[in-house]
C-alpha cells in the first residue's frame, strides 16, 4: 500500500488541514458505499484524543430493494459501536419524473443541513476520493468552461455558515478498496452504479480505465496536476485582487483606470470583479466579450448588458457598476396605457406625481412645477404609459424627435430611460415627455373657444 498505510494518509491528511479537534461534532455521511464505510472505520480507529464527536448521516432514497438492507446494517453497525445515527426517507411520492440525481442530491445536502443546525456541527464530512477527483475533472474537461473548473472537487468547502471536508479526496479508490478488504470493512454495491446511461459511470467503467491502461499512474497525475492549478488559482486570486482594487472602488469599475491594463489583464479582471464583487458566477465567455466590447468601445460612453435574469451591468461614461434589473410594476407595464383623469393625480415614482389639472385647481404649493397648455378637446383622454423605441414628439417646425434622442441629449442614465413615462393623446402620439420637453400643436386663431385649457403638473414629495 506504498510507504503510507491509508490510515496514516487519513491522519496525516486530518493534521494538515486541522479541519477539526476532539471536542467538535462532526456530521459523517455514510451511504453504505465501500468509500462511506471505509471512511467510518478510518473514523473509529483515531485515536482518542484526537477522534471528534460523530453523528451518522444517512438518506434511504427508497430507489432499490437494497435500501432497506443497507439502512437495517447501519442502524445494527451504530448500535454496536455506540454512534449516534440519524435516518432521512426520500419517499417516492416525492420523487421527480426525471432529474432524480440531481434532486436526490439536493435532498440529502438539505438534510445534512438540517441536522448540522440540530446537532451544532460545524463540519460535514464526505468520503469523495481521488476517482471521483478524475472523473469529475475528465467530465469537466468534455464538457468545456471555465480553467477554474477544472480544479475538480475542493478538500474543503464553504456550507452554508459551516464547512464541507473530503479528508479521502488524495486518495485512490484501489487504495480504499484494497484497505477495506484487507480490514474485512462491510459495505454495499449500489446496482446503479453499473448503469453506463449514467455519464460518470461511463467515465468509471470505461474512459478512466482506459486511460490507466496507456498509464497505471493517471490518478495520481491528475491529482498532482489538481492541486498545482488550485495553487496557481489562488495566488493568481490574489494577485488580480490587487488590481480590483486599483481600478475600483465601492463596486464601481474605474473605466478610466481599467482600460490602462493589458488587454490580457482587462478580462481576467473583469471576470473576478464580476464574481467576487457582485456574484455573477455564470457568465458565458460570448457575455465577457460583450462587456470587454463595450466598456473598450469610447465611441458607446453609455450602456447595459443584461447578465442574467436579475443583474445587468451599467456602464456610464467613466464608470461601470452592476444593479438589479428595475422591475416595472406589472399592472402598469401589463396595461397599454393609465388614463389620466382631469384633475386627479397619478403617481409615478417615490416622491413624485403628475396630473391633467383645470388651470383654477392648480394647487399654490412650493413643491410643484406647472406646464399651461391648450389641447384640441379631441385629444382627450389622455393617457399615461412608459415610452417605447418608436416614441417621437412633435417639434414646431413640423419636424418630428424621437424619445430617444431626447433622452440621450439630456445624458440621462440607462437606469432613468428605463423609467422614463410619457403622457400621450388618445391616438397614442406623445405629447410630454413627463419632466423632459413637450411636443408642439398648432392653434387655429379660436383656440380659446374650441380647446381645452389645463395644466400639467409635476408635484413632489407627496403622494396621490
């Protein structure tokens, strides 16, 4: 078994990364594997001092006849060996139509959860070992991503407020198998591992064996290969925080500074800003080149790019920050239009409101600004709605501007155009562009008789 015996790989692994001490609870989650138990037993031989509180974790997926067998074993092994035990049915009634893995993985860690917060384990324990590294890192690899990616599976992990460990991850599966045999470790076969429609176990039966044929060592390479790219990840971490925080500052991305890093840095960058900073982990490489494009293009001084369904970025002159995408009220933006009823106010933002008021019911009030204008009474009702791409206001010289042009004239931010309301005619034609610039009517000579007189008023620091 090589110059080591496992149990003193598992102790020396526990010793290295102090993961925890003999006064801690740790949740243990067995499923009945060969991995799950043989990390049991490696569990129950550390000495004394050094051995933690254990609790038994273990889910019935209620998937295999098997299940009822394996958790009737595991109740009599806790028994025998005085450990706490804890049971969680995944019954079939709950069970997806399809998806099972990934929900039944789900279940469990929902479970591990629960029962870290009942038993005040700070440390849940896992037996993923170095086969499973490979697997999943040739899995990775296949399927393309991110360089980060490919550093597999993390010895240790953030979970929740606590802490997820793999003290067997540098371990072999024949080395795990070998100890279990030799040691008489009962376990049980999972029938569906042999399942090849399963992708990892297609890797596990038959790409990882290959590749060991062309070299017996390849778990072991691709171990050593893991944990050079996690030190290299980490240091080149650091280093790119440095130039974050050069180049920004609460959130915002200097673009004055940025745009003076090498083209190279520029995306390093701006990817670890994006993730560290405001948590978009799932940014494609073809969405990095349009925020690259965009925030590199001073020809475009502002613009947004939706990231997902919740964040956008916003890139204004000489900064580029991320915020939630404005979500406009659905009555509203469901609805054409809001009629605007004379003499009644509409609220259109926090602190402000605007009516269609008659000139002798304008309020004498400090804190409202009044537009008078007269209206062919066949423009009314009128009507109150959001502006949109095709908008345009009417200019006295017959000319038509398009809202747009408007609002861009006037640099008003991505974030205020898309709040930007306008009040239109009952034909939909935009006559205001509410606290902007209103439109242009031509008046017959006997405007005074045959129109309507009004005001419009923007009134602030009230509602309706």
């Amino acid at each position: 078994m090589g110059k080591l015996t496992l149990q003193a790989k598992f102790e020396r692994n526990l010793a290295q990364y102090r993961f925890f001490n003999s006064q801690e609870t740790v949740v243990l989650a067995v499923s009945t594997g060969i991995d799950s138990m043989t990390l049991l037993e490696l569990f129950l031989r550390l000495p004394q001092n050094k051995r933690p509180q254990i609790v038994i974790a273990h889910v019935n997926h209620e998937l295999r006849a098997q299940s009822v067998q394996e958790e009737e074993y595991l109740r009599l092994f806790c028994r025998r060996h005085q450990l706490k035990l804890v049971v969680k049915h995944w019954p079939l009634s709950d069970h997806p139509n399809s998806g099972v893995e990934v929900a039944a993985r789900d279940f469990r860690y929902q479970f591990f959860a629960e029962l870290m917060k009942q038993t005040h384990a700070k440390i849940l324990v896992t037996a993923h070992q170095a086969n499973d590294q490979a697997e999943t890192i040739l899995m990775k690899l296949t399927r393309g991503g991110q360089l980060s990616q490919l550093a597999g599976i993390a010895n240790q992990r953030k979970f929740g407020d606590n802490y997820l460990i793999r003290p067997l991850i540098n371990i072999p599966r024949s080395q795990i198998k070998q100890f279990a045999e030799h040691e008489q470790v009962k376990w049980f076969e999972d029938v569906t591992n042999a399942d090849l429609t399963i992708q990892r176990n297609r890797y596990r039966h038959q790409i990882v064996p290959s590749l060991q044929k062309e070299n017996v060592a390849v778990i072991a390479h691709i171990t050593d290969y893991q944990q050079q790219l996690t030190d290299l990840l980490k240091f080149a971490h650091t280093q790119v925080e440095r130039i974050i925080e050069q180049v920004s500052a609460e959130h915002q991305l200097n673009v004055d500074l940025y745009l003076k890093l090498t083209q190279t840095s520029q995306k390093i960058v701006l990817r670890q800003w994006l993730e560290n900073d405001h948590d978009v982990t799932d940014i494609s490489q073809a969405q990095l080149a349009e925020i690259y494009q965009l925030i590199n293009n001073s020809a475009k001084p502002q613009g947004m790019i939706r990231l997902n369904q919740e964040l956008a970025l916003i890139k204004e002159y000489h900064f580029a920050w991320v915020e939630k995408i404005s979500k406009v009220d659905k009555s509203t933006a469901n609805s054409s239009q809001t009629v605007l009823e004379l003499d009644h106010w509409q609220t259109i933002s926090q602190g402000e409101s605007i009516g269609i008021i008659t000139p002798k019911n304008v309020p004498n009030e400090p804190n409202v600004e009044v537009t008078d204008m007269w209206l062919p009474k066949a423009a009314f009702p009128l009507q109150l709605r959001f502006w949109q791409p095709q908008d345009s206001l009417l200019l006295k010289n017959g000319r038509h501007q398009l809202v747009r042009r408007i609002l861009i004239d006037q640099k008003l931010s991505n974030a205020e155009r898309q709040q930007q309301m306008v009040v239109t005619n009952c034909d939909d034609q935009v006559i205001w562009v509410v606290g902007r610039k209103f439109g242009w009517f031509a008046r017959p000579t006997d405007y005074q008789e045959i129109w309507q007189h009004v005001a419009f008023v923007r009134r602030f620091g009230r509602g309706e």
